[in-house]
C-alpha cells in the first residue's frame, strides 16, 4: 500500500515539536476538494471546480488564515498535479501562469495510490458503507466478505491512516479538525492517537444505517468504524434520524448513550444535528447568468404551455427516480384531465456509469420513460421529457420553471435539491420523500410521500397540481424561510462552535 511520501513527523504525543512544523489552526479533511483535474484533447491539464454551496462553504473556511484543507487525489491527472505540487499544495501551482483557483483557499491534495483507492472509495466507501447507509443491501443476497473485501479493508485502514497522519503533521497545537462523511470514519481515532491536543468533529452527509443493518459487516470492522467515529469530541448528521441509528450502532456495541451523548470507556461524545442549508445570494445570482436564461427559454418552449412537474437527479437507485416515473404515469392513468396538460420535465445527471447496475438503472429509467410516452402521449404530446446529461444551468432553469417539484429519494441524508428549488422557485409545491432528510424541516411545507407507495405519489402530485394559489403561496413561504435558516457557512461554523463550547 503506497501512501505520500515520507515526511519528518514529531513523536506522538509532542505538541511542541509539532509546533515547530505545524500551521494551520483549522483543517477541513475530505474524500473530495475543491478541484478536479484533467487533461484536455491537446493534453493540457486543466482543472474544474466542484459545485454546490457546500464546497463554496469549505473554500471560504479554508481560505481564512491559519487554515488548510485536505483532500485526496482521485484521477491519474490529480496524482499528477499533487506529486507536482510542493507538500501536495495545489493551491501554490501555476497553471499556464494563471494558477489554479481554489478560491483563496489553501488546499493539500494527498497522492494517493490508485489500488488503495480503488479499495477505500470505490469497494468500502461505496460500495459498502454507501449502500448500508441508505438501506440498499438485498438480506436475500448479503454481501460477501471474502480475502478481495478484505485486502479492500485493509486498503480503506491504510488510506485513513494517510489522512491521520496528514492531519498530524499540519495541525497547529489546538487546533480544529473537521473530518467529513463516510470516507474517513476511522480518521477521528486515529488523529487522536497522534495528537491528543487537538480539537475533532466528524460530520455525516448521508444517512446512517440502522444497527440491523449496520450488523450485517463483520463485528471487527463494525466496531472499527464506531470506534473510529468516537475518537472526534463531536460527531453531525443532517438529522435526529441518522444521529438515532448512530446511537444504537454504538450501543449495540457496548457504548452508553444518554439522548444526547455517546459514553465510550471515559470519553463523552456528543452527537449533533446541523441541517445543512441554502445561502440564497450566491444561488439567485448563478441563476440570473444568461446561460440559465437560455435554458429557461428553451425549457418553455418545450413545454409548449403545459405545467411543469420538475426533477434534478442523479440516475443512481437510492434516488428512486424511476418509481418517480410510474408516480407520474399512474397520475395521468387516474386523472386524466392532466393529460396534455402538463409535463414531467427530468434532468438527470449520470452517476457511476462505470458500474453495471448504475447503467442498467438509467436504460431502466430510459425505456420506461419511452414506454409512458408510447402509452399516454400523443402526437402532440409528451408526457415525460427524460434528459441523462450534466448541465447545471438547465438544473437551475429546471428549478424555476417547474411549478410542482417532485423529490422521491429511498434515502438521502439531507438533499439540498428541495432546498435550492424553493430558494429559486414562485409558488412552487414540493412532493418529498419522507426518507431524505430534509423532510425533517420542510415537511411542515411540503408533501410527504413514502418512497416506496406509487399510488400515493401519484394522488400528491395530484394535489399539488389542484392546490389554490393562496395554499401554494403559503407553502412556499415556509419552504424558503427553512431552506435558509442555516446556510453552509453557518452549517461550518456550527461545527466549529461545538468544539469551543465542549
């Protein structure tokens, strides 16, 4: 296992040899930066930026002074640039004299080897720890953990292990660590192990299994993850739901927890709710570019007048975009006073079409959405406009338009989606899963629907579709205020609080 190379690193434990070689009083520790590379049809490296308020929230975080965030490098161009790069800083390289724009922040990007992560992402990040939290092991077909899962382990260990020791060596004394979601659970631990001084959050984006399904791993790596987790002095989840099934992963494994704290051996460990949220300026000026405009206008156009039921996923089965299709085809079966009168308009961005069952899940998505229009279209019309494509303007312009927003998740951890289209949106109803996060908040405001019940989707988007203007307009009051009330940068700086005030 190939992890950076070697630095001088103090003896455990010393915070004053740290000191001597230490900076930054606040990191951020993630799979993902701020950055991807790659190179271009003439060969040139170029770099792209991560979207979403949350990675606008960790560069300003990181670009204040004393600060620094760690993330690793996933392609064979971002090992390029790291190993390139002075102690892995990325923010420090010239790119065509221009540089690379991390937005002010400092950024550290680990060379990470291509089999250990191909263990620790794609095997156990994902294809693991990512299913289990979203409930999506069939009990009928439990997975198998053989010496390939194993050696994958072993792989996810030695690339936490990387980041640990990162930490270590760039953390002034004190300082805070804000390690992020499944990817780095044993990261807390082990930062803790090296340097006792410092200050540790974990947060969790997605879901958090349930202790039956979290009891289907192994009883060695079970307890691995929890104990790793346990090594922060405050441990986030997006919701009360998600810090529950925590809190009885830990207990099943012989921890304490009191409703607001996990007891392990003589530590407490508080557990933490910050519903992660939309800073609606940044978003409402992205969406005034006369790019979204362009895709509005044609959106419209394609629309031909109808009323728009809005959709922006990734095709991935935890999204549950294609009940959300047959929702859509039994409320025209039912109601057929809908018929020509309104369209589903789905942009759905391609996920892992590298894995077979990702692709088998978007042909599926595809040929049911052909199918409903053969069935229920006309000559004149379609009933489903699928779009399988990356454009982030036409999500935007997709939120405005849409009238009705349906969000049908089999899980999802929070889903910023529902909060963003009631920040971009007038009046706009919104059908949710009761299975994402977000329903938490924006349940009060929006349709609730189980993921699972078509029937059920289908008379909501009915009653969206039959809402007077006044409820809908009440509604939509209530969804903005929620979607707002804790943007990410106070999302971060929550994190931080909490181990002040600890």
């Amino acid at each position: 296992m190939c992890h950076s190379p070697a630095r001088d690193f103090p003896a455990a434990n010393d915070v004053a040899s740290f000191a001597a070689v230490a900076a930054a009083a606040v990191l951020i520790a993630s799979n993902r930066g701020p950055l991807s590379f790659h190179r271009d049809d003439a060969g040139a490296v170029t770099a792209s930026r991560g979207g979403g308020g949350l990675v606008s929230a960790m560069t300003e975080a990181a670009a204040r002074d004393g600060s620094l965030w760690l993330c690793a490098s996933l392609s064979d161009t971002d090992r390029e640039v790291a190993a390139a790069a002075p102690g892995g800083r990325i923010d420090t390289v010239s790119a065509d004299s221009a540089g690379y724009d991390t937005g002010g922040a400092a950024v550290e990007m680990l060379v990470v080897d291509p089999t250990t992560l191909a263990g620790a992402y794609g095997s156990i990040s994902n294809e693991t720890l990512w299913r289990l939290n979203h409930g999506l092991v069939d009990l009928g077909s439990p997975p198998s953990y053989d010496e390939t899962w194993r050696r994958d382990w072993a792989a996810y260990v030695g690339y936490n292990e990387q980041f640990a020791a990162a930490i270590a060596a760039a953390a002034a004394p004190g300082a805070k660590v804000l390690v992020q979601d499944y990817h780095l659970t044993l990261a807390p631990a082990m930062v803790r192990d090296l340097r006792p001084d410092l200050r540790i959050a974990h947060f969790t984006h997605t879901p958090w299994a349930t202790p039956e399904t979290f009891a289907l791993l192994p009883a060695d790596v079970a307890a691995a993850i929890v104990t790793g987790m346990l090594g922060a002095d405050s441990i986030g989840f997006h919701s009360p739901r998600w810090a529950a099934g925590f809190a009885g992963c830990a207990t099943a494994l012989g921890a304490s927890y009191d409703g607001a704290a996990v007891g392990f051996g003589n530590r407490r460990v508080p557990l933490r709710v910050h519903p992660l949220g939309v800073d609606p300026a940044p978003l409402l000026a992205r969406a005034s570019q006369p790019d979204v405009a362009e895709r509005e206008a044609a959106i419209a156009v394609a629309a031909g007048g109808a009323r728009i039921i809005g959709r922006v996923d990734r095709t991935e089965p935890a999204k549950n975009l294609h009940r959300g299709l047959l929702a859509v085809a039994e409320l025209l079966r039912r109601h057929p006073e809908h018929r020509g009168r309104i369209v589903h308009l789905v942009l759905a961005y391609p996920s892992r079409q590298d894995v077979a069952e990702y692709r088998d899940y978007t042909e599926l998505c595809v040929q049911t959405a052909s199918e409903i229009n053969r069935e229920l279209g006309s000559d004149e019309w379609e009933p489903i406009r699928l779009d399988v494509r990356d454009d982030y303007p036409r999500s935007l312009a997709t939120m405005r338009r849409a009238e009705v927003m349906l969000i049908n998740p089999v899980r999802d951890g929070m889903n910023l989606v529902a909060k963003e289209s009631a920040i971009l949106s007038t009046d706009q109803v919104l059908v949710l899963s009761t299975e994402a996060g977000a329903a938490d908040e924006l349940g009060v405001a929006a349709l609730l629907v189980d993921p699972f019940d078509v029937a059920a989707t289908a008379d909501a988007l009915h009653a969206a579709l039959s809402m007077s203007l006044a409820e809908r307009s009440a509604r939509h009051r209530e969804l903005v205020s929620i979607a707002a009330a804790l943007p990410p940068q106070a999302w971060l700086q929550q994190q931080l609080d909490a181990l002040t005030t600890d």
